[in-house]
C-alpha cells in the first residue's frame, strides 16, 4: 500500500483563492442513504492530481461478470455489482474505506492522502463505510458489522450479523457463509444491515441501536417461503426513506421493509427483460417518491406499492434532479427534461404493448391499426428527442455524480467534468484503471478505480510530500533460516506447492510468510491467543502479503470456523517449535480428499533452536489422519505426514450420462440431503456456455471436476474450487 503525492503544474507559491461553501460530507456510498449521487459541494476546475493511494491489489469482486457477447439476442450488463471499486466515504478531513484484497478498513487523510490509522477484519470489505457523528461503521465478509472510532480506528463494538462463524472460500477468498453484502445504513439512532445471500441457506435483516450495536429487531423469515428458494438475495447498497427500507436484491429487483419493524412489505417480479434490456441489479437510488432501480435499463417504480412507473432510461447510471434528469449510457452523457419525459417514455411503451397485441390478435384491420399505431410511436419518439436538453458523446464511461452544477463522470483511464446546464466538457483528469467509485467532498474529488487505486483532485498545486516510517516486518534472526528449511522442506516433501494451506496453531505467522515464499499456496493461518494473532497480522502487513498471501484468523484450534475440505496442506507451527500437536480431529476435517496432505515436524536447522518433537506422539497424530499413508521419516530433520484418499463411497461421472452404459448412476453413497454450500466461484457465466445450447455435463473423477466452457476446458478442484 502507498501513497505517491503528485507534483502539481501550478506554481507552489499560488493559493486555493476559490471560496468553497461548508463541506458537505460524503459520508456514505452515493452521498446519502438515497444514493442520489447529488452534492451542494462544488468542484473548482480546473482540478490538479493531489495524490494517489494504491491497494495492496486490485479489486476483486464477489462475482465474475456476464459474458461480454450477446446471448438469445441479449448483452447482459452486470446486474450485481457493488463492489467494482474501493468506494470511500470521506468526512471531517477524512478518507474511508475498506477493501476486499488485504480485509482492512483504511483512514487516510484526505488532503495529503497519507494514512492515519487501519483496522483488520477477518473476510474481504466490499462496500463502502457509512460515517455518522463520528463513528465508521463497515460490513465485512468475515459476517461482522464493525463501529470504529474515525479519529483512531478503535472499535466501540461489533455485531456478528452472521448466525454462526462458518466460512467457505468465495472465488478463492475465506468468506462467512452469510456475508453482510449490503454494506452498512446509518440513520439517526438506527444502524440497518443484512447477512447471506443464499435463499436456502437462510438471509437475515437486522436493525440495531446506534449506540452500541444492540440488536432492535430481526426480520429472520425471509428465507421461509418457497422452501428457501425465492428470489429475495440481499445484495448491494441499502436505502431508506423516512419510513422504508429498500434491499437491493442483486440480478432481481429490490424488496421493501419497514424501516420501524423489519417487516416485509412488498417485492415486485417484472419482465426479467425490456426492450431495451435487462431490468433488475443492484443499483438503485430513491427520489421524491420514486425508486429507480437496474443495470442496463433504470427503471422507475412507485416506492409506495413497487408498482412500475412512468419512465425507463436506457442507461447505467441516473441522477436525478427536480427539473432534469442526467443519464450514463453506452455513448456517453445527457440531460433530459423530467418533466416531459418519463410521460412520453410510458406512452411510447404503451403503444409498444398495444402493438404486441394487435398482432396477437390479427383483426380484419391489423394493417391499418399498425400503421396508424406506427405513426404515433414516430411521433411520440420525435417528442422524446426533443427532451433531450444535450447530449455528450463520450465513450467508456462507468459512473457519474453533480457536485454543484458540475457533472462528473469516470470511466476507463478517466475523470471529466461537464457543465451541468450546457453539456460542454470543461476539465479532464487521468486515472489507473476504470473509474467505477466518484466522491466530492470540501472541494475534493476522489476517484476509486478497479485497479485498486484511489485517486485525488482539487485546484492548486500538490502538498509536499511527507515522508512515513517504514514498517517492520520479521527481524532476520536465527529463526529466520529455520522457518525457511521448514517451508522448504514441507513443500518438497509433499509436493503440494498450490492451491490453500492451513497453519494451524500460527503463532508468529513466520511459517506462514515462509511457505507463501516458497510455493503458490494461499495460507491460512489460526490461533487462539490473540495477542499474537494482531502480532502476526501486523508484521505480515508490513512483509507486504496480508491478505493477497497470507490472512490470519482467531479461532479456537479444536472448532475451526472452516468449511470441510477446504485445504491442500495442512501444517502447524506451533509443532514446528515444539509445542502442542493440534486436533487430528478438526485437520482431517479440513483436509482436502483425494490427495490432500499433512505435514508436521522439524528441519535439522531446528536443532538447538526448539523443543524436539515427541516423535512416537507424532507417529500416533498422522495415524490417526490416515493409517495406511501415515508415517514418520527422518529425512533433512523429522517429518510427519499422511494423505488423505478418496471418500469412501464416492462415485464417479466419467461420461455425459455418467459412464460408458449412460446409467445416469454414479453409485455415489457419499451425499445425502440435506445439502449446503461449500464453496463457490469460478468458473463463472463469462466462461459458462449457456445452457440452452445443450453444453455437455460436466464429468467428475477423483476429486477433480472437468467443465466445458465457450472456448476451453476447465479443470478445478471439486472439493475447494482452485482451478
């Protein structure tokens, strides 16, 4: 992570002379729990690159995007997506945010871009902070809501949103089952939230006091209808207005509650597509009485009943305001009278419906009612050009905000700013990556891109940079060689060099940095001490892989939060310097079938360094994971290991209808209902062929799952997912 200043061409002796009104906060993701994206504060062009804050990876979202062709005739935008971009809230001189490749909550100062203060969690940050009297609230994958102190990043308390600590990997990240996926809500006296996004798994809402993060009420009954398969997933930003909730249901539309009690009041089901494209998604924004919500088709719905209103804009993102409304699309940007065009927008609908069922219905006039009806839809497509008020031509653009009367869009290496009443572009900046988060704040403006880069603006010249300390990492000590020989020989002697290792009982987290050194493992690390738990997590931030390497848990060795078979590797370092052997018990669980593999023990540079191993009590450990492979040697020092097989009693699917005979029968004993998630990601619908092609089934042997996709094969772990 850092932060470069950026050298202005402003003179440094030239002051900010603009007089800018009291900041308006930007305390949340869109402004405000109406995400109308609108803020009083205004932008002095032109504006000059302040600094330039760069994660320690670039975003990874919760889900792969559609295909980017055409399917049954469709392009599909990404419906949900809300986590694109490190967001940030910024208020009282601050910059916050989270992210999903290092799991910490960030403060930055937001003048010179240089960090304050940050906080760990144990999953991915996907969305934006909410800042309200000087608390930050987030929502982490890890189930947790977190209330932070802003000036030092202190927790004042923490919810656990999620009914139990049990994590699966989630596209290769460790994740609770039930994430918090629609961030954080903060009103007043009240704090909104929700946990999971399976239906069958159950989804939960919450509203909880302010204060301390009690719980005020829970709405735990959503997953109960239809046998836990409706369509309610609580995915994206939360909204409110004086007596509602609105939960954004990822592809589908977004459900209402009242705000008070929790209780469901109404989730509408449309036409999955329009004319114009796909209706549903995760973005939304409230207006007046107005609700509009979707990806590639904004529709407009009554916040009252859900009912479908007036208007549809064919485009990404709208702004709106009392007298026009402001559209991202494809092409670029435009203005449109509000209040002419959501009339002429319904009634050239309606003559559309009207159409379909002349057709349907084939009167003796059906050619004289179409023309007569073509007529009027001209006419009423020439009145909707006419409330066009300007139109900007300008390719590539993600997201869009207006701060006074500017209007200020990013896209793929981008910022600009457009007059709001004529349309003309007034000032351009330079961005890494695509532009997908925009904020201003006291003259300011932040843009967040997908490249995990968060970018300043504003008049004047840069501030001179400030030199930081560098953070320690590990002290090159005499344990160091031995961490290394460990990992070394852990690697060779398993030959698991890929895929997810567990070092149970992580102590300092040393061995962990050393086998992430020595291999392509993503390590996991557990401890129940935790003390050393933030010690590790601290150092191992500072050797610069937390969280894209390396990511280290609290946790109680004999309940380890963990899903079943998620690790290749298992080791410890507790056993490594002599202490306790962890729960056979809880590793075999773990372990992965078909080929996943223990290892504890002691390089021979550990000699007069550490305890020795009690080798009989390790022999009797590995047995127990697997008496047949189980076995100790002494080889470059001394070494347990076992492998695990394959499930008793798993079958195979070798062939399309399962084996040469198309018995449509694996004579598989293993599962039985009831079934539940555990793990998902890639490959996802961008690689999937679609399904009414007639795609071959995918075929599992051994542990090892063979998938067609549109112009490969993938092969993936069954059990984890690493491909």
């Amino acid at each position: 992570m850092r932060t470069r200043l950026t050298t202005s061409l402003v003179g440094v002796c030239l002051t900010w002379l603009a007089v800018v009104s009291p900041a308006d906060p930007w305390s949340t993701y869109a402004h405000d729990n109406g995400r109308s994206g609108v803020t009083a504060d205004a932008v002095t062009l032109p504006l000059n690159e302040q600094w330039v804050y760069t994660a320690r990876g670039p975003v990874v979202t919760a889900w792969p995007d559609p295909q980017d062709v055409a399917v049954e005739g469709q392009l599909e935008t990404p419906r949900a997506r809300f986590d694109d971009a490190y967001h940030v809230a910024v208020a009282d001189g601050a910059v916050y945010f989270g992210t999903s490749c290092d799991n910490k909550v960030y403060c930055l100062d937001a003048a010179t871009g240089r960090e304050r203060w940050s906080f760990f969690t144990e999953g991915p940050i996907r969305l934006s902070p909410a800042v309200q009297d000087g608390r930050v609230h987030v929502a982490s994958d890890d189930g947790l809501i977190y209330c932070l102190d802003g000036a030092d990043g202190k927790l004042i308390w923490a919810f656990a949103a999620a009914p139990t600590r049990q994590r699966v990997l989630a596209r290769h990240k460790m994740t609770s089952l039930h994430p918090p996926r629609t961030g954080v809500l903060v009103d007043g006296d009240m704090v909104f939230c929700t946990a999971g996004v399976f239906p069958a798994e159950r989804v939960y809402l919450y509203g909880l006091r302010a204060a301390d993060g009690s719980q005020a009420w829970i709405n735990d009954t959503l997953s109960d209808g239809s046998a836990g398969q409706n369509g309610f997933s609580p995915q994206g930003y939360l909204l409110a207005s004086g007596t509602t909730l609105f939960v954004p249901s990822g592809r589908s539309f977004p459900a209402a509650f009242d705000r008070a009690t929790g209780k469901f009041l109404y989730q509408r089901s449309y036409s999955r597509f329009s004319a114009i494209g796909a209706l549903g998604g995760t973005y939304a924004l409230l207006v007046d009485d107005r609700l509009y919500s979707g990806a590639g088709a904004i529709a407009d719905y009554e916040q009252k009943s859900g009912n479908l209103g007036f208007a549809i804009y064919p485009g990404k993102r709208l702004i709106v305001t009392p007298e026009t409304s402001y559209m991202l699309d494809r092409d670029g940007l435009s203005a449109l009278d509000r209040r002419t065009y959501p009339e002429l927008n319904k009634k050239l609908r309606d003559l559309a419906d009207r159409r379909s069922s002349l057709q349907t219905a084939k009167p003796a006039d059906l050619a004289e009612q179409l023309k007569k009806l073509d007529e009027e839809a001209k006419a009423t497509s020439d009145a909707i050009a006419g409330c066009n008020q300007w139109k900007t031509p300008e390719p590539d653009l993600e997201s869009m905000i207006l701060a006074g009367d500017t209007l200020l869009a990013g896209g793929e290496g981008k910022v600009i700013a457009v007059d709001a009443k004529t349309g003309q572009a007034t000032w351009r900046g330079v961005v890494t990556g695509c532009a997908y988060g925009l904020a201003v704040s006291d003259g300011r403006l932040f843009a967040s891109t997908d490249a995990g880069t968060i970018h300043c603006f504003a008049p004047g010249a840069a501030p001179p940079p400030t030199a930081s300390a560098p953070a320690s990492g590990y002290s090159a000590d005499d344990m160091a060689p031995v961490y290394n020989a460990a990992a070394e020989a852990i690697v060779e002697t398993t030959g698991v060099d890929k895929g997810f290792a567990l070092v149970m009982g992580c102590g300092t987290g040393r061995l962990a940095l050393a086998l992430a050194r020595n291999s392509d493992l993503m390590v996991y690390g557990v401890d129940p001490d935790p003390a050393k738990v933030a010690a590790a997590r601290k150092t191992l931030d500072a050797e610069g892989v937390y969280g894209t390497r390396v990511c280290i848990d609290e946790g109680d060795l004999a309940d380890l939060p963990y899903a079943d078979y998620f690790a290749n590797l298992v080791v410890s370092e507790d056993a490594l310097l002599g202490g306790p052997l962890p729960s056979a018990k809880e590793a075999l669980r773990v372990l992965k079938p078909a080929g996943g593999v223990v290892c504890l023990g002691q390089p021979a540079a550990a000699r007069g360094h550490v305890k020795a191993l009690d080798r009989a009590a390790l022999d009797a450990w590995v047995r127990e994971i697997d008496p047949e492979s189980g076995r100790v040697v002494a080889a470059d020092g001394v070494w347990g290991t076992a492998v695990r097989g394959v499930l008793p009693g798993a079958g195979r699917w070798t062939h399309q209808y399962g084996d040469p005979g198309n018995t449509v029968s694996s004579e598989d004993t293993v599962v039985k209902a009831p079934l539940g998630v555990l793990w998902y990601g890639e490959p996802g619908a961008e690689d999937a062929v679609n399904r009414h092609v007639g795609t071959a089934a995918p075929l599992s042997i051994d542990g090892r799952v063979y998938f067609q996709g549109v112009k490969e094969i993938f092969c993936f772990d069954a059990y984890n997912g690493y491909q």
